[in-house]
C-alpha cells in the first residue's frame, strides 16, 4: 500500500531537513519546486477555463433582459 504526503517548505533549509528525513527513514520521494504565485496562476487558470466567457453583440443589461424575458415563471398545475 501506497501512502502519500504532501509537505509544503517555504524556505530550503526547512526542504533540507525533510528530505534528509525521508532518506534517512530509507522513504521513496518525489521532489517538485514552484514558485507561490504558480499555483495561484494554475488555479486562476483553471477557474477561467471552467467558467468560460461569452462574446457578443449585447450589452450585459440587454442580456439580462433577455434571460428574464424568456423565463416562463407561470403557475403550473402538478400532480404528484
């Protein structure tokens, strides 16, 4: 069984002492380095890419219009 941990050093020597720990403890590691603001720019990255965007003609207050205008908000009977 494989278990993983995730530690997150903000200076080396702090990286230094957790690593020599893992090869002392005779431990498989994997190393990766990235700058604060990387993660940050892949998150933003992300979010952008799952939210999308939308380009076109209308106004953002012609687009409301034309979202409230085509809700049918009509009672409707429904039996159950």
């Amino acid at each position: 069984m494989t278990h993983i941990i995730t530690i997150e050093t903000h200076n080396d020597s702090d990286f230094a002492q957790i690593k020599g720990f893992a090869q002392r403890l005779g431990l498989n590691f994997k190393e990766s380095h990235s700058e604060g603001n990387d993660l940050e720019a892949q998150q933003e990255a992300a979010f952008k890419k799952f939210v999308g965007s939308w380009q076109g003609e209308e106004t953002a207050e012609e687009l409301e219009k034309m979202i409230y205008s085509a809700r049918n908000d009509q009672p409707r009977d429904i039996e159950l």
